[in-house]
C-alpha cells in the first residue's frame, strides 16, 4: 500500500514506480500538489485494487493499459489536469473491459475531450459510479451506456454532450442520481426514463431539451431533486408530476415554455422547500392549494402570466424566506399577512397592484421588498423604496436586482463621479498624467474624460428604461461598464494607449 493522501507533495511520479512496486494494491495519494504525467510502469501493477489520485495536478493523456489489472475496483482521478486533446484520448476506457470488480470510475473536473467510446457499456457489470462531471466530452452518449445495470450514480454535469438522451438509459432501474445538466443534450426525455424509480436526484438544465415532460416521470417515486430548468420544454404541467410527494429539497421548472394553469395538485408537495416555475408562460390564478405547502423556504413564479387576487392561504407559508411574483398580471391589493411571515425578500413588482403598502415586517426594510411599476399603489415604501422610479437614473430594475443587492450598488463601486468632477475647483477633471506636460496629451485626457462621464451615464438610462425590452441586458452593461473602467485605469496609468469608450 502507497498511502500519502493530504500532504503537500510535490513533484512527478517516478517513470518505474510500476516495475519497482508490481505488487502494489492501494495507490491513495489524493490532495497533494503531484504533477506531470500518469507512468506507464503504473499498467504493471497486476494485483492493484485502488487507484485513488484526486486533487492534484497530473496532466496529459491518460495512457494506462488496464487490461491486465482484473482486480482493481476503485479508480478516482477527479480534479487534476488530464487532458490531451487528442481525439483518441477516452479510449482507456477500452481497457477496463476485463475489470470485473470495478465499483467506481470518477474522472470528474478535468480537462479531457473527445466522445465516449461504446465500449463503455463492456465496462464491469458491477459499476455503481460513473462520473464525467466537468470536462470537455462531446458528441453522443452510447445507448451502450444501458448495459451498465447496477450503476446508481451517473454525472455528466458540465460538458458539450449532444444528441437524444437514449431510450437504453431506462434499462438502469438502480439509478439514484443522474446529473445532466449544462451541455447540449436536445430532443425529448424518453419515456423510459419512468423505469428508473429508485431515482433521487433527476438534474436535466442547461440543455435544448424539448417537448412534453414524460408522462412516465411520475412513476419516479422517490424524487427529492427535479431540476428541468433553461431547456425548450412546452406544453402543460401535468398533474400527476404534482403527486411525487416524496419532492422536498427543489422543484425547479423555470425557463422554458410551459403554459397553461398552474395546477391545483401543486398543494400535495406538502414537504417542498423551493418551487421555481418563473420564465414560462403559466396564466391563470396562482391557486389557493400552494398554502398547504407548508414547507416551502422559496417560491419563485416572476415573468408569467398569471392574474388575480394573491391568495389569502399563503398566510400559512410560516417558513417562506424568498417570495418573487415580479412581471405577471396580479391584481388587487398586497395582502397584509406578508407583514406576519418571516419572508426575507419579496419582489411583488410590475403587476397590478393597488392600495396602500403595508409598513411593517419585510416592508420595513427597503431592500428587501420591491414593489415598482404598480401604478396605483401609495404609500411610504413606494416613494423612498430603493427600487426609485421608471424612468429615472436612480431606478433598479427587477433584472438588475440579486436579493437586497442592486447592480447600481456595484455601478457606484466602478464608476463614482468623484472621478470625473473637482469640487474645490467647481469643474470637470482628468486624471493627473505627470509623464506628459504638453498641452494636446492634456486636451486628449480631459476629452476622453469626458466621453466616459457621458458614456457612464448613458448606461445609466439605458437601464432605467420604462420597457423591459427596451432596457440593457445584464451582459451588456457589465461590458460596457468594464470598457469605460479600463479607460480610467489607463489614464490613471499612463498607459498611453487610451480608447474611445464606443458607447
């Protein structure tokens, strides 16, 4: 046994630690700082059970010969620097086709490209854990991948994989977490994913998924996590996902293109924590049942199109901590049990609203509350809310809002008028260039002070635009913030080399 994990070695692994150690049977050197490549002496270890090297910083291809290596069982690469970009470089995995005691293969938080081979469902029948998480892998998942029958765990979190998602990956009835999320994967869900109903942990987002959700999802009883979010999903929720009350950590379907009511099953999920429907196209009354999910912490429904009355049997919401109903159609007047919760952050803005603003509770504290573009509502927090008004510099928009955290907050870190205006002299300044003395270098400084003072504030309008459409996008302003950031540090500089804003 070679045993040195969670120590600050440093250096490569011998080239002939594989001919010098051939009976080795446990290679645990985890958290270390290793670098250089794997040995290929490593292949002649024939009796090796535990090739453990996670968190490190080994590189190259991974060229190991596994063939002859029958025992080995765990293998554990995770967070290192593997990665040839060679097309050819998952095929080690070839190898491990004699490895019939394998238990687990984790190469997660790596470097690796090229496609997985479709001897991965030759890999041993016994495999629990497969984990892909964070490389550069692409192309199609194998419907070989089915033949892994005992495999309870699969990530794939965080590459470019495309394609369907295939039908074999019901045949993999142990399966408890799959982690798909972040790559390329389009077309429908199979229907076969209703045969996993051991599943825990179901993360599908960040993919161009389409469709309806299978109408055999349901039949997943065990469901904690249901993450479908950032896809091109459509049509109705169906109901009887709403029985899966087993959901309790996050039920996460925003961003795609449901519409249609929010169902009135929603109050079965009795254990929820967080509900994420927001970005769809949902209409209707949110209905009375979500009440009697009592255990919800977050419950976001913004940018959709439901309308109506607030129901009065959210009152029963007694641990809710982050409420969004931003940019629907509600109307009526802010209920007062909002007061009586322990909500945190509530962003009730652009709707219908009308009546006085409640004062007490979470309305008590400015930025916790938003309720801007409701314009029949009066009262205190609606004049001096930090949210200001349409239309004006100091407004913050819903998109530009992170929970008590606005992007003008950050703006007034990067960009302060201090910079630009001498009080003492009553006039607009530059920044200070003892490099140069000449007249023109001084003019083409106070010029280009200028052009950022203007380009800062036309940023500024541009997201106090009355229209959600009509204002900046988040993306755009950080860059154009940047660029006029970058001037004034070249000036501050000396650089020289100053640039027009191009705003």
């Amino acid at each position: 046994m070679l045993s040195l994990d969670q120590n600050e070695l440093q250096g490569n692994l011998h080239p002939t630690i594989g001919w010098k150690l051939p009976y080795l049977q446990v290679i645990q050197l985890s958290n270390n700082q290793f670098t250089g490549l794997l040995p290929l002496s490593l292949s002649n270890c024939s009796e090796l059970v535990r090739l453990q090297l996670d968190s490190n910083f080994f590189e190259e291809k991974i060229a190991l010969d596994f063939g002859g290596q029958k025992s080995i069982t765990y293998i554990i690469l995770d967070g290192n620097n593997f990665g040839s970009g060679e097309p050819d470089e998952m095929n080690f995995i070839s190898s491990l086709s004699n490895c019939s005691n394998l238990l687990e293969l984790s190469l997660s938080g790596n470097k690796l490209r090229g496609t997985i081979p479709t001897s991965v469902g030759n890999l041993s029948t016994e495999l629990t854990f497969l984990n892909f998480e964070g490389n550069q892998l692409y192309g199609r998942l194998p419907s070989a991948i089915g033949n892994l029958l005992n495999l309870d765990t699969f990530g794939l979190d965080g590459n470019q994989f495309a394609g369907t998602i295939p039908f074999s990956i019901g045949n993999l009835g142990k399966l408890q977490v799959v982690t798909f999320s972040n790559n390329k994967f389009s077309g429908a869900i199979p229907q076969s994913i209703g045969n996993l109903t051991l599943l825990i942990k179901l993360y599908m987002n960040m993919n161009r998924l389409e469709g309806i959700i299978p109408i055999s999802l349901p039949n997943c009883t065990k469901l904690l996590f249901l993450v479908l979010s950032r896809n091109n999903f459509s049509g109705v929720i169906p109901k009887q996902l709403f029985s899966l009350s087993t959901l309790s950590i996050t039920f996460n379907l925003s961003n795609n293109y449901f519409h249609g009511p929010l169902p009135f099953d929603v109050g079965n999920l009795e254990h929820l924590g967080s509900l994420d429907l927001s970005n769809n196209r949902l209409s209707g009354k949110i209905p009375a049942s979500l009440g009697s999910c009592s255990s919800l912490e977050n419950l976001f429904l913004q940018n959709n199109l439901f309308q109506g009355l607030i129901p009065s049997s959210l009152s029963s919401l007694k641990g809710i901590l982050n409420i969004d109903f931003s940019q629907n159609n509600l109307s009526g007047q802010i209920p007062r049990f909002f007061e009586q919760l322990s909500v945190k952050y509530l962003n009730l803005s652009f709707n219908d609203l009308e009546g006085e603003v409640p004062s007490t509770g979470v309305f008590s504290n400015i930025s916790g509350v938003s309720v801007a573009g409701n314009s029949k509502l009066c009262g205190d927090v609606t004049q001096s809310s930090s949210v200001g008004l349409k239309g004006m510099i100091g407004y913050a928009a819903p998109e530009y809002v992170l929970g008590s955290i606005t992007l003008l907050d950050h703006v007034k870190d990067v960009v302060s008028l201090s910079m630009f205006y001498d009080d003492s002299q009553n006039r607009i300044v530059t920044t200070k260039n003892s490099g140069s003395d000449s007249d023109s270098d001084t003019s083409l400084s106070e010029n280009l002070t200028r052009e950022c003072l203007v380009s800062a504030l036309k940023v500024g309008i541009a997201c106090s635009a009355e229209s959600p459409q009509a204002r900046m996008s988040i993306t755009d302003v950080v860059v154009k913030l940047k660029s006029i950031l970058d001037i004034i540090n070249s000036l501050e500089m000396q650089s020289g080399d100053a640039k027009s804003c191009g705003i």
